[in-house]
C-alpha cells in the first residue's frame, strides 16, 4: 500500500486507502448504473476490452 502512494502519473499521486470490507462475488451492476461508470472509461483503440484509461470525477 505504501509503495501504490508514492507512485505518480503526470505530476499526481494516487489516492490510497485500504479496505477491509468483503464484497459479494456475482453481484451486477443496472444498465443505468454502468452507463454512468461508461463515461468515466476510455476505451484504447486498437488494444484489448480491458486495456482502459479511467479518469475520475473532479472533487
């Protein structure tokens, strides 16, 4: 965990924290739902489904 805090992309640092919390496998999200995550991802061309970039909402 501490080495995923030092790392930087652009001149950033990530934002860490450790969960704890066990979540359920099988669990899926509404269409709504992951169209609203769908606007968060880019997908890169000419590379695999899960090759993404995710860009986080604005605080």
């Amino acid at each position: 965990m501490n080495f995923a805090q030092t790392l930087t992309f652009k001149g950033k640092n990530p934002v860490v924290t450790l969960l704890e919390k066990v979540y359920s496998t099988g669990v899926k999200l509404t269409t709504s739902a992951m169209e609203e995550l769908e606007t968060q991802i880019h997908h890169l061309p000419d590379l695999k489904k899960w090759f993404v970039e995710i860009f986080a909402k604005p605080a």
